[in-house]
C-alpha cells in the first residue's frame, strides 16, 4: 500500500517551493499518494488560486480554511484544523515548507497528533529573488 504524504503549503512563497517536489511525488504513485494541504493562510484569489495555476498544482486535497485573523486566532486555527485533518486522513509523512506561522504550526500538530508516524520535514528557504 503507498504511503500518504501531505505536502503543508500555507502562503505564496510555498507553492512555489511545493510545486517541484509535489510533481516529483505525483509520478511515484506505485509507492507514494501526494496530498497538497493548503492552510488557507493567504486566502485571496490573487494570492493562491492564481498561484496554484501558474504553477501546475491541483486544487488541494485539503484546505483548512484558516484565513485571517490575528497571530493567536490563525496559530490555533492550523493546529485545531490539521489536527482534525490528520485523524481523518492518517498520513504517513508530513513535509512542511516554509517558516511562517501556518506552516510551523503544522508541523507542530503534525509531531503531536497520534495519527501521524513521521513528520519528514520542514523546509525553509532565504532565497529572495531581487
């Protein structure tokens, strides 16, 4: 049975980090089923729809509609939301890109939920395009 792995994408900058090694996954179906989780941080059609277009990605197969808010509202947002998507979907490894809030606290839910049996990793780039 493939093992299931969530690739978090909270903001812009993510789903162009994502978009390379969700395709890599999307062909490795014989050991692999690739779920992309948005956090719905960056809510605006501007700012992800377009972005999931531009880059070639399917409409995700989670989106925890988070929103805005403040810091407080959307930190516990993406914990209660991915916690509850973690027991629905039971994935096997979870790759988080990023560093902002949403995908950090990801991450967090992902290594405390009892669903989950490995958090792969969190990846977090500096590279600005000047």
């Amino acid at each position: 049975m493939p093992v299931t792995v969530d690739l978090i994408a909270a903001a812009r900058p993510n789903f162009m980090k994502v978009a390379p090694l969700y395709k890599a996954l999307a062909k490795e179906s014989s050991w692999c089923r690739v779920r992309l989780v948005h956090t719905g941080q960056h809510y605006d059609a501007n700012m992800s729809d377009a972005f999931l277009r531009d880059l070639g990605l399917p409409d995700p197969d989670a989106h925890l509609g988070i929103g805005g808010g403040s810091h407080a509202q959307q930190t516990g947002g993406v914990m209660i939301a991915y916690e509850a998507e973690c027991l629905r979907a039971h994935p096997d490894w979870v790759v988080v890109v990023g560093y902002g809030k949403s995908a950090t606290n990801a991450a967090i839910e992902s290594a405390a939920a009892r669903s989950i049996s490995r958090l792969a990793g969190s990846r977090a780039s500096r590279l600005r395009i000047r």
